[in-house]
C-alpha cells in the first residue's frame, strides 16, 4: 500500500499591471501549492498565497510551517479511524496565522469530500453566479489601465468593486465618473473605504453620488458613524472588521459580509455563510488575488450554502494574463463536480511558472 504523500509547488504568476498594496509594489503574484495524495491514491490540493502587504505572514513563513508542523502531522495521521467532527476536520495543529491554517483546512477539507465524509447539499440557486472585478483609481491612469478596463467592458463585468478614499475625493469622484461612462450605464458598483474615510468624506461621497443616480451595491468598511451620515439607501458592508467577531455571538449581525477565506481562515468563513444565511443576512465572497484552484472551492462552498446568491467578488482574476473568460458568469462554475474537475490542480491554471518543487512528506533523507 502506498503512504501518505505530500508535496510542495512554490509558483509564480505575473500581473497584467503592478499591484500597490499598502506600501508595497507587486508585478508577480507568489505563493505555494500543497499536493496530497493518501494511501488509496486519492489525490487533494490547497494553496496557500500570502499576499504582501496585507498579511502578516512571509512566504518563507507559510512554507516553514508546512514542511515543519503539518507534512508530519498530516503524515502521521491513520486516516481509516479519521472522523470529520463538527467544525469538519477533526485534527488539532499549532495555531497560526488565517492564511496558513485556511490552506491547511483547504486540504483537509478536498481529502474529506473525496473520502466520502463531508457533504453540502446544494442551495437552491443557479450552478453560476456573476462574478466582479476589483478596481484600483491610480493616481495617474495610464493605457495599460484603461486598456485592462475597455477588457473588463468586453468580457461584460457590470460589477465593480473600487477602492476609495486613498486620493482626494474629488479626484476620484472624476475617475470614477469616467469609469461609468466606459462601463456603460447599467454598471453596479461597490465601494470599499478601508476605514479611510471622516465624516467630511462620507458627506462628499453622499452628495457626489445622489447627484448621479448611481448604483450601489453597498459601502464597504466606512466609518463607525457612516449609518448616521449615509441614511440607509445604501447597505453597509464589513470586511476586516470580521476578523475580531464572533459569528455565533455578535448581535446585531452585519447588514452585509464580505468573506475573504485566505483573512478570516475557511471553517470560520464557512460558519460566518451559515450564520448569515440562515438569519437572511446577506454574503459576498471576496478574496485576495489567489489562483482558480482556491476561487473554484470559495465558489463552489458558496453554492452549497448560501440561497440567495449575490455577485461574487471574485473578479482579481482578471488580473493575470492567459485567463479565458467569456461573459460575466465565466469563469467560476460552482457545481457538484468541483471535488473531481479536471481544471482542479496547478497544471490548470494559465500562466503558472512552477519554480520548486519538492516532497514534505514522507522527508527526504
């Protein structure tokens, strides 16, 4: 019989066009695949992506904690009297950062369905969901940005996440004026403020947008006092502010949360669609520039919870060379038959350089 297997991918993956987070300036995007394959040859994977300027974790980090803690942990587990308990995975590892312990309960998740242990029944909604595009508002828009726009129009992206509140408000009011008007009027968008905006910003956003007769899908992480400055015809979104909530004990529940699994880790975001779900909350996927093989699990679990499906934010796709999407329901098909999709693994995702592989377990001598 065979043992346990676990290997390592470490990748790389251009963007179309540099990528600024906080004080950081991306042209690739790194990160490591994990490979499993168990005794009767089943075969799972996870990835696992730090992004650079927004988590706190290193990539040398994530790969020092897999080779060290879990390859050996996961190696020795006998998976015949493996049981999936209530949280679904029902092995305990050292804590760790979200992004980590989301891939490790990534891995554990794709061996558990294909084990036959874990099931979602699927929601009663569409096997396809529309998908957004995350924008950024340079400060000096180039071609190649309006060029990465004028694809989004064609490929019929009418959801567009846009972050705010980094430039003068005036400035972006503009630029965002002129995105519409590329767009075309029946674009939606939703705006993310980071915490960064004052009660004068709200106040500008407000009249700027009554103005326009703009559509928005709600307003992201604003200010404490943003209810009282907004009114209530847009809805209210968190995103970071999740990370310090607990699902099962937070009254009153947001209005609306936007999960990115790779922050809040993947069982706490699969208890956060649950909760909301089930108390007719309203939910958004997002995530933070990972591949395909991670977007098709997020999209695949959203499927199987939520019942009313909304856009999802999925859309930093878009971002990388080589991908084929045709319309705004390609490319994320969240159906049954994710666990065994021939796209699931590394070698389907366009424009992947692999730049190391390597065994964890069972260790090299």
């Amino acid at each position: 019989m065979k043992s346990f297997r676990l290997d390592l991918h470490a990748y790389r993956r251009p963007l179309l066009l540099p990528l600024t987070i906080g004080s950081v300036c991306l042209s690739d995007r790194l990160g490591f695949f994990i490979e499993a394959e168990d005794r009767e040859g089943r075969r799972a994977f996870a990835e696992c992506a730090p992004l650079a300027g927004l988590h706190r974790e290193t990539l040398k980090d994530a790969m020092d904690y897999w080779e060290q803690a879990v390859g050996p942990a996961l190696g020795n587990v006998d998976w015949n009297l493996w049981s999936v308990g209530a949280d679904f995975f029902g092995l305990n590892f050292p804590r760790t950062s979200p992004a980590v312990q989301s891939s490790v309960e990534m891995l554990l998740l794709h061996l558990a369905i294909e084990r036959g242990l874990f099931e979602l029944p699927a929601a009663p909604c569409s096997d396809s969901f529309e998908h957004s595009a995350l924008v950024h508002l340079p400060r000096v828009p180039d071609a190649a940005w309006w060029q990465a726009l004028y694809e989004l129009r064609k490929r019929g992206i009418q959801c567009i996440k846009v972050k705010i509140g980094r430039e003068k408000a005036a400035f972006e009011q503009d630029l965002l004026g002129e995105v519409r008007s590329l767009l075309g009027p029946e674009a939606r968008f939703r705006l993310d403020a980071n915490r960064g905006l004052n009660e004068t910003g709200l106040l500008s956003w407000k009249r700027f947008l009554e103005r326009g007769d703009w559509s928005i899908d709600y307003f992201e992480e604003a200010a404490l006092e943003s209810r009282q400055v907004l009114g209530s015809q847009w809805p209210l979104a968190m995103d970071e502010s999740l990370s310090g909530l607990d699902p099962l004990h937070t009254q009153p529940l947001p209005e609306l949360a936007v999960l990115k699994p790779n922050r809040l880790g993947l069982s706490r975001s699969i208890v956060w669609m649950k909760t909301l779900n089930a108390r007719m909350g309203r939910v958004v996927l997002s995530n933070a520039y990972e591949s395909e093989l991670s977007l098709q699990l997020y999209a695949w679990l959203y499927g199987r919870i939520v019942h009313k499906p909304e856009a999802l934010g999925l859309g930093t796709i878009h971002a990388f060379s080589g991908v084929k999407a045709e319309g705004p329901l390609a490319p994320y098909a969240a159906h049954a038959a994710w666990p065994k999709s021939p796209r699931l693994g590394p070698e389907a995702v366009p424009g992947l350089e692999i730049l190391d592989s390597r065994p964890i377990w069972p260790r090299s001598t």
